[in-house]
C-alpha cells in the first residue's frame, strides 16, 4: 500500500480533478440541469483552471485551510507537469493543480467530510459570484 502522503502533487491533483468533476457534476444534474451541453457549459464555472484558482485564493484569503492542507496545496502548485496550461495562464494553471491536489489528498487519504466541506464551499461560493 503506497503512502498517500507520499504521492506527487501531479498524482494527487489527477484524482482530485476526478473527484471534484463527479461532486460538481452529481451537484447540477441534481439541481434539475440534465441536457449534456447545457451541464457541460455550466460545469466550465466550477471545474475551469480559472474557476478553480479563484476559489483557492478565496480559501487562502479567508484562512480555511489547515496548515497541512496548505502544504499539500503547495506541493501540488508546485509541482513539476510537464503539460502546458490550455486557455490560462502558468500561474492560473498551477493554482488550479494545487487545489485539485488538495482535494485529491483529502480524497485518497479518507478525510471525506473535509474534502466535501471544503467542496460545498466552492459550490456555494461559485453559486454566490455567478
């Protein structure tokens, strides 16, 4: 069994863009959205590079994460992707990885109730600043 806080911030942000697609995804067709290209466009405000470096600034501006949770944020911007950022910005994209390797650190290490807290706040403030 490999030791999550072990993985790269590359692996963690993989599965933690998985997590919060299927959160966000689950959260709208819920919401009544069922036509494909309609959830597919309204996905884009949440699950976006943009989106999601937005919503980590908020979290660090408003001081909601733990120390460790801002360190797996850290590792997870700070890592090396050898892929280039589509339709954004260096900066944008490695925010974004941060906050999905947060997520996906909180996902793959069992801490469910912190990883959808921390989701429902983005929903929610996504939902506030449309």
């Amino acid at each position: 069994m490999t030791d999550v806080r072990l993985i790269n911030g590359i692996a963690l942000a993989f599965d933690g863009d998985a997590i919060y697609s299927v959160y966000v995804r689950q959260h709208l067709i819920l919401q009544g959205l069922t036509k494909p290209n309609r959830l597919h466009h309204v996905a884009t405000h949440y699950v976006s590079a943009k989106a999601q470096a937005q919503l980590v600034q908020a979290l660090l501006d408003q001081n909601l994460l733990t120390e460790e949770e801002m360190g797996i944020y850290k590792r997870g911007r700070n890592a090396n992707s050898h892929t280039k950022a589509k339709n954004t910005d260096v900066v944008t994209y490695r925010m974004s990885t941060g906050f999905e390797a947060l997520l996906g650190y909180l996902h793959l290490t069992g801490q469910i109730d912190r990883l959808e807290e921390l989701i429902q706040w983005c929903i929610q403030t996504v939902e506030a600043n449309p």
